[in-house]
C-alpha cells in the first residue's frame, strides 16, 4: 500500500485519510497547521455591504455566525458551498486563488470610498493583503514545530506521496524536514501541491512536483489518482 504524507489541519487529514483508504492509500497524518477561533461580535457589521473570504476556515466561521444580508467574494468552490449554509450570503464571485480574487475586487472596488464597507474576514497570518478592505482577524492559526515519531519514521522509510495544499504549510513542512535531518528522504516522492506557487519550493528537493491546472483540492485528488495509474500502464499493471 503506497503512503501519502497528509499535511493539513488534524480535522482535514482525517476526512482526506478516510477519502485515501478507500482509494487503497495509506495515508500518514502530519498536520502542519492548528486553528483557534477568535471571540468575534458580528453584530459590528450590520452595515457591511460586501464581505472577502481567502480560507476555508474563515467560511465555517462566517458561514455559522454571519447574521446579515451581504454580498461576498469568496476563494473555491468548496469554500463558497460551506458559506452558502447562510442563507445571508449572497456569493458575487469565486475566484480559484487569492491573487485572482485581489485583482477582481480591486476593479470591482476602484473609486468606491471606505464608507461601502468591504470587510476582509481572515486569519492572523496572510499572504495576500486586501488593502482596500477592512480586515478583520476572527481566527489564528499556529504551525506546528514538531514532527510525531511515527511521521519521522514512516519519512525516513520514504513517503510515496507528499500532497500540498497552502505554501505557509509547504514551507513549514521543509522548516522540520530540516529540523529533523530528512530532506534528503523526500527526494523519490511525488509531491502533488494546489498550485505551481505551492509546489516551488520543493522542486529543489524531490525528483517528481505535479500540480493541476486549476488550484482545487479535488484536482489533487484527481492528479493523484491518474499519476498512480499513468505508473501502472508504465510497469506493465492493470
């Protein structure tokens, strides 16, 4: 059984794992990123007009404590479709990375005054600033600064698969293969990341760097599935 080094949130590994199992992978849980909710009075932007969500953690948020009418531009599919739950959000735009949503907000924006009050609903940690936006922290996120035995052990025996899906968590999992001596372990495995911006980073270090066409999480999936079937037809299986 081939394994799959899982890099998420503990609660997001978990779903992946059971999705992994099924598919006939053993999946290696290696959560680089821990979420806290910050106490929040939403009752603050009742005259908000417009709302921005990068992450899906803010969408949960939003999505189960927004209690006003408002428009929103939102980052994925799987983000919008949680923050649909509220029946006060009326999604205006998706767009696949936070770049691309910048850029369309910033059009979509351009000459209207701070009163219209755009609200950026984020983490404590960004990448992409929305500076024509009012931001506001509702969560913060910690990276971990440790690898669990069973995690060291299953990398120092090689990991067929590494999947990727943000570059704060890309470049923390080098930051402790570092740490613990193993970049070297990861160079025969195939790292699937969300999107090329991701994926950089690694391809110093292992010999295979896949990523989709379009940064969706169900695209690794995909990716992953039909690598393993493209190495199948090469070796003379299935």
């Amino acid at each position: 059984m081939q394994k799959i080094l899982l890099t998420r949130s503990v609660d997001e590994n978990e779903i992946l794992s059971r999705e992994l199992l099924e598919l006939g992978f053993e999946p290696i849980s290696a959560p680089m990123i821990v979420y806290k909710i910050l106490p929040y009075d939403f009752s603050l932007f009742q005259n908000a007009t417009d709302i921005i969500i990068t992450s899906k953690f803010a969408a949960k948020i939003i999505a189960d404590n927004y209690p006003y009418n408002v428009n929103c531009y939102i980052v994925g599919e799987e983000s919008a479709n949680i923050t649909k739950r509220n029946i006060h959000i009326n999604i205006e735009y998706i767009a696949d990375t936070a770049d691309e949503l910048k850029e369309y907000c910033k059009a979509k924006f351009a000459g209207v005054s701070s009163a219209s009050k755009i609200i950026y609903f984020s983490g404590n940690i960004i990448t992409v600033p929305f500076e024509y936006a009012d931001k506001h922290v509702i969560y913060e996120v910690e990276y971990t600064d440790r690898l669990e035995k069973n995690v060291i052990t299953a990398i120092e025996n090689e990991v067929n698969y590494i999947l990727l899906y943000s570059k704060n968590c890309a470049a923390n999992l080098i930051k402790l293969l570092k740490q613990y001596n193993l970049l070297q372990n990861i160079q025969n495995s195939v790292v699937i990341a969300l999107s090329s911006r991701v994926a950089s980073e690694y391809e110093r270090y292992a010999s295979c760097v896949l990523f989709p066409h379009r940064p969706k999480a169900v695209e690794i999936i995909k990716l992953l599935i039909d690598y393993g079937k493209g190495n199948q037809r090469k070796s003379g299986g299935g």
